[in-house]
C-alpha cells in the first residue's frame, strides 16, 4: 500500500518503510529550514532534456525541486521519499510553482509501485540502503518500463570513502557500479561516466565536485 499525498499533505498516515529510516531522515530535515539548494539537479537537468515527456518517478525526491521542474517540462510526476518533513515541503513548492505531483510517503522498496510503469526513473544522489539480495537495486530497474529510462547519479568516489564518523557508512547504500552490475541484454547503457558536478552554491552536498552518471535504456 502507498501514500498517495495531496497537495497539502495532512498528519494523518499510512507510510510503508523503515520507522527508523523515516525518523532519521525527519530528523535531518527538521534541523534545516532548507536542507537542499531548491534548484534541480544539473545531472537530470543535462540528461532529461532530450527525452519526451512521459511518467517520471523521482526517487528520494526531497524538498521537490527535480519534481517540480519535471512537472514544468510536462511530465506525469510521481515523487516518492521516506521523509514526511520532506514531502511536505515538496508539496508547498508545488503548490508555489502551480504544478500538480503525486507524492508517495514510502520507502522505495516498500512502495509497492506498479512494475514497469514508468518511462523515466530518476535517482539523484538516492540514499538506498543496501541489503544481500540487491532489493533497493532490483526495484529501480523494476519500475522503468520498456523503452524507459533509468538515470542514477551520485557523488563520484564514495564507494571507497572511509567513514569518518558513526552516522554515514558509504559501505551500507547502493552506488550506481551496483545496479550497472545488474543490467543484461535487456538494456542498453547510454551513460555510464565520472564527470564535474553542476553543484550548487549552497545546500546539502554542495562540496562535491563530481558526478558518477548512469543512464541506460530498457529495451524490452
């Protein structure tokens, strides 16, 4: 079961996820008036302009900038994260910029998104947890459907990044060279390249300067 949040998302809810994912991501929000920099991020920007508008489904969607700016090139958006501080937000951005999203309160695994369902997946710098059995991976392959595209894009040179605190572990999300190890004759690798970030002058991540980029096709 999924939350399909309205323009104004309400106290009332059913979100399907982790508790403890859900509350440390509220957690994070709640210390930041603006957690990010309220601008779309230049790697969907750069790699969506040339493809016509469909379904979008934005993972770890945030405050909304990449939704909203989906919206406004004439995509179909539904916007998924496991942050209600988060999502409603989004919700006011959209409302602000008088376009319509369907925000979904879920965890990606959890989502129960309908299977091969969208022409656009778009992961920007996605904190999917990991897990032995590739689920977070397999589920962002699962939602593009055939002749869709998946893009991923995340900080170049985390995988090997030590920890320097208890808070984050790189070794304990999804990188794009994982989800790349997934693909098989069914898809055809469009971008797949470490290359300088469009980073933003301010928000969270703003000291990352390259990107790590995969874009591919499902063929079937």
């Amino acid at each position: 079961m999924t939350r399909d949040l309205p323009v104004d998302p309400t106290a009332a809810d059913d979100y399907v996820g982790s508790p403890a994912v859900r509350a440390e991501w509220d957690r994070r929000y709640t210390e930041w008036e603006q957690l990010w920099s309220g601008r779309p991020n230049g790697a969907l920007v750069a790699e969506a302009g040339d493809l016509t508008p469909g379904r979008v489904l934005d993972v770890g969607c945030g405050e909304g900038a990449d939704a909203v700016w989906l919206a406004r090139q004439g995509w179909d958006v539904t916007a998924l994260d496991v942050s209600e501080v988060a999502l409603e937000r989004a919700a006011r951005h959209a409302r602000d910029a008088g376009v319509e999203v369907r925000w979904v309160h879920a965890g990606l695994e959890e989502a129960a998104l309908p299977p091969r369902s969208f022409d656009l997946v778009s992961a920007q710098y996605p904190a999917l947890p990991r897990t032995p059995d590739a689920a977070a991976e397999r589920a962002l392959l699962d939602a593009v459907a055939p002749g869709g595209v998946l893009l991923l894009v995340h900080h170049a040179g985390m995988e090997t990044h030590r920890p320097e605190n208890s808070e984050f572990d790189p070794a304990d999300y999804v990188w794009p060279s994982m989800v790349a190890a997934l693909l098989d004759d069914a898809w055809r690798v469009e971008v797949d390249e470490q290359r300088p970030r469009v980073a933003p002058e301010s928000g969270g991540g703003a000291h990352h300067t390259e990107d790590v980029v995969l874009r591919a096709r499902r063929l079937r």
